[in-house]
C-alpha cells in the first residue's frame, strides 16, 4: 500500500497576512518541483485568507489549525467548518496538544471535530500523543490508543481511511528533543494497528500518520525512510521558507 507522505506546517500563533502571502511565493515554485509530496501549511485564522489566495494554483495546501463542530451558532469567538470551506481553506489540525493542554480540548471534543470536518469536507489532521510523566510510567502505547479510538470514534471506513494522524510525543515539542525514528516507527505502526482492530486492515493501511516533534531538515530523512512514516507534522521549522523546502523535499518518496 503507497501512501502520500504529508508534510504539513503548524505555524502555531505565528505569521500574519502578509508574512503567509509572502511565504507561499518563496516555497511555491520549489514545492511544485516535488512529486510525491502533499505540501501544507496550516496557519492563524486572521491568515487563511491571504494565504489561500497566495496559494491558487500552486501545489501548496491551506489547513486551519482548530475549528468549532457546530456550523454556526453561540459561540463567541469560534470558527466553523463551513467558515473554513468558505475560504477555500482544506485541512484542519484538531486535537493538538497545546489546545489539549492551554484550551481544555478533549477526546470528546476532538471527535465531534473530527465528524465536522468530514462532513463539510475538509480533512482533519488528528493529533494524538503522550506526556513525558506517561512515557515514562510505560503507558505511550496505552494512551494514543485510547486517544487515537476516541477520536475516530463513530466515522465510516472511508472516512477513517481518509483521516490523517499526528503522533506527536508532547515531550518532543519545540524542545529540539525528538523522538527516534525506529520509537516513533514502534508507535506509530500500533496506532495502525489500533485502526486495523476497528477498521480492518485494508482501511487502516491507507490511513496517513505523520511525527510530529522537532523535525527539522537535518532529520526529517531518517523519519521519513521508517516503514509506517508517512509524513511529518512541523511547528518550528516550517517557519522559514527554506526550511519547509527542505522539510518538503525530505519527504520525497
Ligand atoms: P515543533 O516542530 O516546533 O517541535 O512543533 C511540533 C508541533 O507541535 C507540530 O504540531
């Protein structure tokens, strides 16, 4: 089974219109020299627009970062899917550990995104991942199991196949310490096998599952050359253009 590796920025609370617009066309010419990629990055609401706009007709993809599940309603300060899709924006990142952490997001939270962002088309880049205190408790695989179910919970094969998984070790972030390749690989291939027990085999072998944690240039090579790698989730160094080149032509199959 070949899967699209999937190179997606999160540039976090990072970047404003402008500074997006012009970041696309600095990476825009060199992401379309390389096949093979799905290159993405996934900015600040107040960005989207400029950055959809810079980005027509390039091989770059525009994901938000978070979203509300109901299409419209009471809720202040809150962005919906059709919001998103009105924009032309694709991707959305949900369940990042941060608004886990800082925005009090949870497994319930994140599968009811999970369900919106599927039915108004946009695709959801799920993240999951343990704490430092869980990793060293032994309890890794227990907890992106329990988050990985909890977040796929109730979507068809199909949509199950089209999700794509963060693992992203929340010790590994922004710290400059990442995980190993042949660690992240272990986790990784049992998140598959998570979605194989509930999906079957067939489903779960077309499901993406990026790392995510300190990726930078000068590794993404080895991430990507593990067997259940398909792609990296990156926050520091998908800031500079160069550097998101780099990452993107890493991720060359
Ligand atoms: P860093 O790449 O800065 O460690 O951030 C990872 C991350 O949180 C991506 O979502």
């Amino acid at each position: 089974m070949s899967r699209t590796p999937i190179i997606a920025g999160n540039w976090k609370m990072f970047k404003t219109g402008s500074e997006a617009a012009a970041f696309v066309n600095e990476v825009k010419q060199a992401a379309a020299n390389v096949q093979g990629v799905e290159a993405v990055v996934c900015a600040p609401f107040t960005a989207l627009p400029a950055l959809v706009e810079a980005a027509k007709g390039t091989s770059v993809g525009v994901g938000a970062q978070n979203m509300h599940w109901e299409e419209s309603g009471a809720y202040t300060g809150e962005i919906s899917g059709p919001m998103l899709v009105d924009l032309g924006v694709k991707y959305v990142i949900l369940g990042h550990s941060e608004r886990r952490q800082y925005f009090a997001e949870t497994d319930e939270t994140v599968n009811k995104k999970t369900h919106a962002a599927f039915k108004y088309g946009l695709t959801p880049i799920v993240c999951v991942g343990e704490k430092l205190e869980e990793r060293e408790a032994g309890s890794t695989k227990e907890v992106c199991r329990v988050q990985t179910l909890a977040a796929l919970e109730g979507l068809t094969a199909e949509q199950a196949a089209a999700v794509v998984i963060a693992y992203e070790p929340i010790w590994a972030i922004g710290t400059g310490k990442s995980s190993t390749a042949e660690d992240a690989n272990e986790v990784i291939g049992y998140i598959r096998s998570v979605a194989a027990d509930k999906f079957g085999g067939e489903t779960a072998a077309k499901i993406r599952i990026q790392y995510g944690g300190s990726v930078k240039p000068a590794n993404v090579r080895e991430f990507m050359s593990a067997s259940d790698i398909d792609g990296a989730l990156v926050g520091g160094a998908s800031l500079e253009p160069a550097s998101y080149i780099a990452l993107v032509e890493g991720a060359r199959a």
